[in-house]
C-alpha cells in the first residue's frame, strides 16, 4: 500500500536544487571558458550532470550552440548511425476520471466522444496498423479504474500479440498507462511489454498539482514515483517524458535530467527512452491558457543537449510536431519517430472520427510517406524489435549502447526489418529507394559473417520467406 507520507519523489526531484540549478546555469550563461570545457568532455560519450547541462541551455552565444549542434549530431551518429526506429500508437479508451486541465480527456469534458475498444475492435485496429507494416505500437489509455482496469489492458496486450494478418504481427507493446502498483507492473511484465511510458507533464510540484486538480493523477508523489516501481516490478526499460509549454522550460529540463540520474543511481539503469511533446490544441483546452509554449529554436535547442547529457537514451517525437521541425531534431539526437498515426480511439479503422482524439496530430502523412522521406534524407527506416525479444533489455541493452556494440545489432537489423517492409507494404518509389539504400549499406557492415548472414536474410526475405524474424 502506497504511504504518502514516505515520500521520496521531492527528494530526487529537489525543488531547491532546481531553483540553485537554474541559478547557476544564469550566472555562468556567458563563462564560454566554462561552456567549452563541458562540450570538450561531453566527448568522451558519458554526459553531463543536469547542472551542466542546465549551462549549456541558458548558453546563448551562437557560435557555441553551433558547437552544440555539431557535438549532439556527432553523439547521435556514434550510438544511433542512422537508423531511426518506428513505432505507432494505439488508442484504446479515452474514458477518464482526472481532471487535466490540458488533456480534453479529463472526466468533466461532455464535447468529447468516449469510447473504449472491444476486443473485437482491438483486432481491426490491429490489422489496420499490420497493413501499413509496423511491428511496434505504444497502447495509450485514460485512466479510469472501472472502465480500463489493469485486466482489460491485459486482455488487450494478449489480444495484439495473437492477430498475425498476412504477414504482419506486432512483435513489441509499449505501453502508457496511468502510474499503478508494483503488482500491477509485475503483470504488464509477465504481459511481454516492452517500455512503460509515463510522462511527468511538469515536475514543479506546485504547478503539477494546479494542472492535475481532481483525480487520481493529483498526487504529485505516486505520479513521480511511478518508474521506481516499475522497475521494482521487473520492468526492465522505462520512459520518462515532460510535456513542454505546461511550465518554464528550463525547469523542468532540469528535472527530467535529475529523474533520469535518480533512476541511473537506484537502479542502475537509466531511462531506455525519453519524449519531448509540446503542448498541442486539443478539444476544450484553451491553449491562450498556456504561455509557457516554447520556440522551435528552443525546441531544437533541448533535443541536441538531452542528446549530450544523455548519450545512451533513445529519443522520441511523435506527430504533435511538423514534417519541417521532426527534420531538424532528427540531425540532433531523436531516434525514434511516430508515423500515420491517429490520436482517436478507433481512428485507424475510422478515421474521421476525430472527435475522440487526445490532441491535433501536426504531420499527417502515411507511414509510406514517412518512410520515404526519411530514406530520402539517408536514414534506414528500422522496424527491429529483436533487443526485446532477445532479452536485451535493461542493463544488458546498456552494456551493449556504452560498450559502442549495439550498432553490430541494430544496422544489420535494421535493414532486414526495412526490406521486409519494402517487400510487403511499400509503394513502388519507396521500394526502388529502399532497395538502393540497402545496397548502399550493406558495405557498411564491418563485421564479414554478420554482411554474409544479412544478404542470405535478404534473398529468403525476396523469396518470401518470412521464417525468420527480427
């Protein structure tokens, strides 16, 4: 049973050490001897504490954000190459008892149309998502404990990994699901999920507990706790996440950093993932109400120094945001991207009901588009999933990130995931561009048994044969 007055989100979210932090960071926002000494050691690939990177944000020289850039694509390139993983999400109830006074989810709203899934609907869903070709999907629900119980996500999870339509099959489930008990996570990990999501949305307590007035979500503390006993749970790979626009930026940057060196100390382990939405407009939410909205120069600003201060951790962006500004935060360190997505319950079976999404969704381009254009800029679109099915999770998918071997897995991997989509799903341009991709990488593969093993995949692959599975 949770204690609330045992409290230990306040500790390693430290609101003094915030405020000393961002100090700090202001006073030494000009000390460029400073700035270049933390990008000079930012280069031996281990990150920078969140008071140092605080410093590198307030940092407005532009010669040394050019600097920044330059560092944070050099890290992304180093751990990631460019390969950038696809996922897609899927809606399974908006129905909830909180009162977010940003989400048109909350239980007061009456414009909103609820709806939660059968499992029958959860099946078309499915092959919807299997037809375009993704193999990922990251289940979002509202949080209502009568209506979504644990036992229906569960339902739900088992209901996904058993529709195999064609030659699709969804091979990993993330799931974002309200925070719950370390019992109720010990299930989702029996489940086969692979990363539990949670965003903070802000980590000032004060401004959490105005924005979260009614509801579960309210208390501040089991909220933030919510990844400690996730993982006490079993669950080996975790994401955190802020909401950007609902409070001062810069703060909670800092305590996003600071959750994610809490959970590297307690566990031994970071984050696997971290997101970075911005608020959107969404039905009943006035976003006049929120002037804390952040530029896209900031915007692109954050991604490059969370790439710097956490080299390790995948980087997500999903389709709040524009074809144009998802272009320019893929150079600087997100790894990992949303496509065709709806924001809807049931939207991919029926899409223009809309009515029930959780936000406007920016780019709305197919998953087809999406892979095109990113094969167009030379990244190698990866539906891999073989980390997690491997077991290569956790510490074990660390190991491999630090020790620079991760990239003897995931290139290899990645072409074999992007040519079974080219050779089921893609549209003839984005076949003959992926065909020309793979061709031009395949030389890139250092090691000669792993290049041997990849073009035999490759041939069964065109063949169709589809016995093995990454």
């Amino acid at each position: 049973m949770y204690n609330p007055k045992s409290s230990i989100a306040t500790e390693f979210i430290n609101h003094d050490e915030i405020l000393e932090t961002l100090e700090y960071a202001k006073k030494n926002k000009d000390n460029l001897e400073l700035i270049n000494s933390l990008l000079e050691r930012a280069t031996d690939y281990k990150g920078l504490s969140h008071r140092e990177a605080a410093v590198l944000l307030e940092c407005e020289d532009k010669e040394t954000i050019e600097k920044m850039y330059a560092l944070a694509e050099h890290i992304k390139k180093r751990f990631y190459g460019n390969r950038i993983v696809m996922f897609a999400p899927l809606y399974l109830s908006n129905y909830c008892v909180n009162g977010c006074r940003y989400c048109p989810y909350h239980g007061s709203n009456k414009h909103i149309a609820r709806k939660q899934l059968t499992q029958e609907e959860i099946v078309k869903e499915v092959i919807a998502l299997q037809d375009m070709g993704h193999k990922r999907l990251a289940l979002e629900t509202g949080e209502d404990p009568q209506r979504c119980p644990i036992d229906y996500v569960l339902e739900s999870i088992k209901t996904i990994y058993s529709i195999k339509h064609k030659n699709g099959a969804i091979r990993r489930v993330n799931v974002n699901i309200a925070a719950t008990t370390v019992e109720n996570y010990r299930k989702l990990k029996e489940a086969g999920i692979g990363t539990y999501i949670l965003f903070q949305e802000t980590y000032h307590k004060d401004n959490y507990e105005y924005l979260h007035p009614t509801g579960p979500k309210h208390n501040y503390a089991y909220h933030t706790e919510a990844m400690d006993r996730a993982m006490e749970g079993g669950i080996d790979d975790v994401g955190c996440g802020v909401l950007f626009g609902l409070n001062l930026y810069r703060y909670d940057f800092v305590g996003l950093l600071m959750h994610a060196e809490h959970l590297e100390a307690k566990f031994g382990v970071g984050p696997h993932t971290i997101s970075v939405p911005r608020i959107r407009p969404a039905d009943d939410v006035d976003m006049n109400d929120y002037s804390n909205a952040i530029s896209d120069d900031i915007f692109k600003k954050i991604v490059a120094i969370l790439r710097i201060a956490v080299p390790y951790t995948g980087l997500i962006i999903s389709t709040r945001e524009s074809e144009e500004t998802r272009a320019e935060v893929l150079k600087y360190g997100v790894s990992q991207i949303s496509g065709g997505s709806r924001t809807s319950v049931g939207g991919y079976v029926e899409p223009e009901k809309e009515n029930s999404a959780q936000f406007e969704v920016a780019d709305t381009r197919t998953l087809d588009e999406v892979v095109n254009w990113l094969m167009t800029m030379g990244y190698i679109p990866s539906f891999c999933t073989a980390c997690y099915r491997e077991g290569r999770t956790g510490d074990r998918f660390m190991r491999l990130v630090k020790s620079g071997q991760i990239a003897n897995v995931c290139q290899p991997n990645a072409l074999m995931t992007l040519k079974e989509y080219l050779e089921d799903y893609a549209s003839e341009d984005t076949r003959k561009k992926g065909e020309a991709l793979i061709q031009n990488e395949i030389p890139n593969i250092p090691n000669p048994k792993v290049k041997e093993l990849v073009l035999q995949h490759l041939d069964e692959l065109h063949s169709g044969m589809r016995d093995f599975r990454f």
